[in-house]
C-alpha cells in the first residue's frame, strides 16, 4: 500500500530529522530514522495548483496543464482535462483502490478536473483552494456530493479521520492513498496550541507550531 503526506506550505527545515528545535514533530523524526530522508526532493512550482499537477502527472512544470493559479468563480480552479493520465488512474488500472482526501486545487465542481474523473474511487475534501484558507469552512466535497458544516469544524481532524476510516476500510486490499493536508497552509488557525500555548514566542509562531506538531500527531495514528 502506499500513503502520500503532502503538507501545503511547510519547509523541510519545519521537522526535527532536518534539524528543527522548537517545533515537535516526533512521529514524522520517527520515520526518518526507519526509512528514508530525501534531501533533492522537489516541488514541482512555487504555488498549488501547477506544484499539484506536476506532482500527479509527473510531468516537469513547462509540459503541464496548469501553469499558474487560474482562478474559477465562485468555487474553483482551472480543470485537468479529461482522459489525464494521472498517478492515480495508474494505480487503478493495476488494481489498486485509491482515495484523494485534502485539498484539490485542480478543478471545479462538476468539471472534468474533479477527482473522481482523475481516476480516484474516493474523493473528500476541499476542490477550490481559496476555501481551502480557511481551516472552518461552509463545506467541503464527498464524492461529488457537498458536505455542509457548521463553520466550528476543523477541516484538518476530518481529514485524518476520513483517512484512518478508509485505510481500515481497505486493510484487505491493495491501496494508494493521496493525503495533501492544507497545514500549515493560508490562515494560521489551530483548536489549541498544545504545548506551545506558555512559549515566550509571538502568537502567530505559536499557532503555527501547533498546527505542524498536530499534523506529526495525525501522521502516527496513519502510521500505527
């Protein structure tokens, strides 16, 4: 099976294995040390939506179809064409299950970018990335379908939860999970700041601490 993190806007130099200090990230640190630490691993652009099509079509930026931040009113990002041959739409045809939860950025609804239409069986999350500065939006999208919510939900625990009921839900059979995590991404919003809330830092170091050191937490319970 295979599980791809990504974290939307975190610098290697934000976990302990690549030598941060005052961010907490134990279970990520955890990993590093049993497996592997890339150090010539690259995005694929310098904002989403191109960093993302280059990603999950493994195409170099100047060969892909979205080259910028094309924006679409009022939810929305210029769509992946259909028929894309996408990471995921390789791992289907060799008989795997896949799942996308997180942020999307590559299509609108109901146009040809959604992810169901780019060869994942499960979608959840949000498809327009400037809903996705916010952490307690108005809804997000399952399968097609909008899920409302209540503006007191952080989108980030749905996620990990989504996750861990889909990798149970599968333990049996073959899978590819696509997990893009907004954190630490747009607003820097967080429930608590956990064990930084006493830290002589400025509040918005704090929430961002605290934002990176709750996804390290997420990431072990995906990874127990």
């Amino acid at each position: 099976n295979i599980i791809y993190i990504l974290a939307d806007d975190a610098g290697y130099v934000d976990f302990g294995a690549y030598g941060q200090k005052d961010i907490q990230t134990p279970e990520i640190d955890k990993m590093a040390a049993e497996g592997i630490v890339f150090t010539n691993h690259y995005a694929g652009s310098t904002v989403c939506a191109p960093s993302r099509n280059s990603l999950l079509t493994g195409k170099h930026t100047g060969h892909t179809q979205i080259r910028a931040n094309s924006e679409i009113l009022p939810e929305g990002q210029r769509a992946l064409k259909k028929d894309t041959v996408t990471i995921a739409s390789l791992m289907k045809k060799a008989g795997m299950v896949t799942a996308a939860i997180g942020k999307w950025g590559l299509g609108a609804p109901g146009s040809s970018g959604e992810p169901n239409k780019q060869g994942f069986d499960h979608w959840f999350g949000y498809l327009c990335q400037r809903q996705a500065h916010s952490y307690y939006p108005s809804h997000l999208w399952r399968n097609g379908e909008k899920v409302l919510l209540d503006g007191k939900t952080y989108t980030h625990d749905l996620f990990t939860e989504e996750a861990l009921n889909f990798i149970k839900q599968n333990k049996d059979q073959r899978f590819f999970l696509y997990l893009p995590y907004a954190i630490p991404h747009a607003k820097l919003q967080v429930p608590d700041l956990g064990i930084y809330k006493d830290k002589h830092w400025s509040e918005n170091k704090k929430k961002f601490a605290a934002m990176i050191t709750r996804m390290d937490s997420d990431i072990g319970k995906i990874l127990a």
